[in-house]
DNA sequence: CAATCATGCTCCATCGATTGAGCAAGCTTG
DNA sequence: CAAGCTTGCTCAATCGATGGAGCATGATTG
C-alpha cells in the first residue's frame, strides 16, 4: 500500500462505488456561477463536503428547467449519496427523481415541498433593504420601484412582501404597477426600466446583482441630474457593487450558515420536510 | 429501454465505465469561483463538455498547491479522459500524474513545460493597459504602480514585462520599488499599499479583480482629495468593477476562445507542447 | 493438555454494464 | 438444394474493489 501510494497509483473509485453501493459523492446543482452568491455556494460546499469526506460534484444548470432535470438525473445515475438542489426551478420534480432513487435531497435558496429546505430569510431581509432605501433616497415619502425576479419564484414573491411591509410600516402604500417582476436577467431589467410607464422613481430596490448589471446599464443612459437624483439597494451582495456610487445597502445572504444548516440536514433524520430561514445580514453604505 | 426511461431508470454508470475502461468523464481544476473571470471559465467549460457529450467534473483548489495535487489524484481515481489545469501553481506535476495514469492534460491561464498550454496573451494586454492608464492619469509623465499577483507566476511577469514596455514606448522608466506582487489576495494588497515607502503614485495597474478589493479597501481609507487624484486600470473585467469612477479600463480575457482552442488541443494529437496565447480585449472606460 | 478464542491470511462471489462468442433462423446465390 | 451470408438473439466472461467465508497459526484458560 504504502509503494503503491508513493508510485501515485489509486485505487479505482468506478469498482470501489460499485461494490460498495455508496459512493461517497454529494452532487450539487447550480443554477450560474457568475455572481458572488453561487460562487460562494459553490466554495463553501465543496470546503464543507471534502471536510466529510465526500466528493462533491457540481453542475451548473444555466437556470434551464430541461437541463436540471437532465443533470439530476445524470448524476443520480453516478449514485451520488446526497444531492443539494440549489435555486432549482422545479425543485420538487427533482426531489420526486431522487427519492424514487432513494437518494437524499436538500433544497438550497429556493424551497420545495417535498424535500426540507434552507432559505434565506427573504421577507426580513427585504423589509429591512426597503427600509434602508427609503431612509435614503433624495425623495422621502415616494414608494420605492421594486425590480427583478420572477412572480413564480418563491423568494421573489417573498421580497416583494417584504418590500410593501417596509412601505406600510410607514404608513405608505404601492400601487402594483412599481413592481417589476420581469425575469433576473440583466437584458430584462434594463428592457423593462426603458419601457417604464411614466418617471421611473427615484428610489429603486434590485432584487439581485445579475439584475442590477441590467439596472447600472439603463442609469448610465440617463442624463447626468437624473443618474444623480437616484439611489437604490441591491439584495445579494457584491463588494464592487457595494463601492458604486447609488447604492445605499446590500442584503447579503449569509451562505455559511445555509451550508451549515444544509449538511445538519442531511445528517439528520430525513423525517420532517421543514423550511428553514436563515436571516440575511443588512450592509448599510452610507 | 423506453419503459425504463419513462419509470426515470438510468445505467449504473459506475459499471458501466468499469466496464468500458472510458470514463466521459472530463475533469477541471480552478483555484476559485470568486470572481467572473474563473466563474465564466468553469461555465464555459460545462457548456462546450456538454456539447462534446462529456460530463463535466470541477474542482475547487482553493489556490491550495496540496489540494491541487489530491484534487488531481481524485479526478484520475475516477479515470476521467482528460483533465484542464486551470491556473495551476505546479502544472508540470499535475501533468506527470496524468501522463503516468495516460491521461492527457491541458493547461489554462498558467503555463506548463510537460502539456499543451493555452494562455492569455498577458504581455500584449498588459501593454495595452498600462498605455491606457498612461494616457489618463492625472499626472501624465509620472510611472505607474503595479500591484497584485506573484514573482513566480509566469502571468505576472508576462504582466510586469508589458507594463515596463508601456512605459519604455514612452521613454520612461520603471524603479523596482514600483512593482508590488504581493500576492493576489485583498488583504496583502491592501497591506502592501498601506505599508508602501512614500507617496503611492496616482496611476496604478490592478493585476487582478480580486487584488482590486484589497486596492478598493485602501482607496477608501484615503482623504476625498487623495482619492479623486487617483486612477487605476484592472487586468480582468468585471461588471461593476467596470462602472467604477476613477477604473479607466479592464483588459478582459478572452474565455470563450482560450476553451474553444482547449478543447481543439484536446481534439488534436497531444505531439507538441506548445503554449498558445489568445488575444486580451481591452476595455477603455473613459 | 485439550478446548476455546483471537488474529491474520487467502480465496471467491459479488456489484451492473458491456461485448464478443455462439447459435438459430431466414435469405441469397451458384 | 447446398453453401455461404446476414440478422438478431442469448449467454457468459470481464472490468477492479470489497467483504465475508474458510482456514491456519498462535495465545489463553480451565
């Protein structure tokens, strides 16, 4: 063995899974990898699975329905141990795959039903992000125009509670065509703010970096007065984003303790299908 | 086979790679997903192994050069077909394994002598830069700073040997004391700069984004003055990082073409080992 | 000293997919 | 019609690691 370890030979883990019927691999699946978000997911997930002594394996699904299913099922048929389905569209599809494979899953970032969850607590994070912006754009008592996200998507619909929340907690009210839920892509965000009805207000809250690329592209088309007369809060946190001049705050989802929770998770018993809310931390950058 | 396929069975793909002695597995090694350049990389890759019907396996190194070795010796125990070492500290040892297991290696982003590599032209890109930030500056004929990155990293001084060019197609020279690789990471830059002998000179080139949050951090615990005298130029693009008020431009690598020609290495008969460069694009904004 | 137990070793069946050998049936051709 | 060929099917060996059965040796105990 110890000849073996010194001329670099291994053994070969495609037999080893085989015989064994455990194949000490946790899979991942990832929607993009460019915003610090998932990439600190990805970090922190690949830290924690070695730290067990598990092989984690990631793919990233490119925010495609079809694809996710297809990259669960790919790595079902590598007999992953565990599997954490992270921002997945469909994540209950997926979990119904994994358990027909008796295959453990655990949602990450956006919950499911049928398998426990670990979420941000949106509702609280966005409340407090509002809040803030509110606090801080150049015109005090007008309502904030929420952008970015999906209608569908259980964490958007989340924030956006807690964006009115924080307006009528001052006593204020949002009518619903402020709320711009048009996809998290840049391109959207940006076609969206063009084709805004009327003054876009001077307050915006961005419901995510990738949306706010969208969002910085229409300010720069602005004339210089209105680019100036405009602040905004970003949910999710970038530390170049965080230096732009606008920005009043960025709620960072706190993604060591999610991984944390996840993997005590997936130690427990599998026996309650629980969501589980983890705060957000609020920067404030004025 | 359609009923299976309709009930979601799928081939044990551990016995069936055992069997077939060919894994489709195609693996990568990337120090970090912190940033957009690495983060584009490991999505571009996915796409394109997709594309060729390869599965697709990223590890995480963590810039860790033990972990890359284990992370290497990993990847072969799952007999992957070839393995892209993406800036790699030691690429011939990665190589050495892998030639031994017969498996073939590319090296991205850092060059190798023992497999083919594909790296950014740093040289160009960094003349390019440092010309850019030459000609913005505030005080035009004084020499820049270089800061970030490492003495022994071949990128580096590709780096260091363009912007001393830029200043030489000008007549200038460059002092030593001028050139600070200090490491990538945002603390020692920030360190580096705060423990800088004298006046940090008012242009600076950024050998990295990541270096860039340490140069950020510092800039910000300057006087509004100090600050506003200030102009700085990134290896790297980022997006926000790009919006930036004092940033006159980012040399941004050139993903999509330097994987296109990894994987047409991979095509090709592993013959020679050459080390290919691909063109920076240069974003000017001012 | 015999009976029991602990330890260490060898050997073989097993995991599930794959592939080629072997065979049968049907077809073509001189 | 016989010889040769194609096509489709079944069957068993194989990939390499693992773990339990079986066996031999030495130690312990009544």
């Amino acid at each position: 063995m110890r000849v073996a370890e010194e001329q670099g030979y291994s053994v070969n883990i495609q037999a080893s899974v085989l015989r064994r019927e455990k194949s000490n691999i946790i899979g991942m699946l990832i929607p993009k990898y460019d915003n610090r978000y998932f990439g600190a997911i990805a970090e922190q997930f690949e830290t924690m699975a070695r730290a067990r002594g598990l092989f984690p394996v990631i793919t990233c699904t490119q925010r495609d329905p079809d694809l996710e299913i297809a990259a669960a099922k790919e790595l079902l048929s590598y007999q992953v141990d565990c599997l954490i389905a992270t921002g997945a569209t469909d994540p209950d599809r997926i979990s119904a795959l994994c358990s027909a494979a008796g295959v453990q899953t655990i949602n990450l970032d956006l919950p499911g039903t049928k398998a426990p969850s670990v979420i941000s607590d949106n509702f609280a994070g966005a409340r407090d992000l509002a809040s803030l912006i509110l606090d801080h754009q150049r015109t005090p008592s007008a309502p904030l125009l929420f952008i970015g996200g999906r209608e569908s998507d259980h964490n958007t619909r989340e924030r956006v509670r807690g964006f009115v929340a924080a307006h009528e907690d001052r006593g204020m009210s949002v009518s619903s065509n402020l709320i711009l839920t048009c996809g998290y892509a840049a391109d959207k965000a940006e076609a969206a703010l063009m084709a805004f009805d009327g003054p876009v207000p001077r307050g915006l809250f961005v419901n995510s970096t990738i949306t706010l690329e969208g969002v910085m592209r229409w300010l720069y088309r602005q004339s210089r007065e209105a680019r100036a007369a405009i602040r905004y809060g970003c949910f999710d946190w970038d530390p170049f984003a965080a230096l732009l001049p606008a920005n009043v705050g960025m709620a960072r989802q706190d993604v060591v303790s999610m991984l944390e929770l996840a993997f005590r998770l997936l130690d427990a018993e599998p026996d309650t299908v629980s969501s589980q809310q983890v705060p957000c931390v609020l920067t404030c950058l004025v």
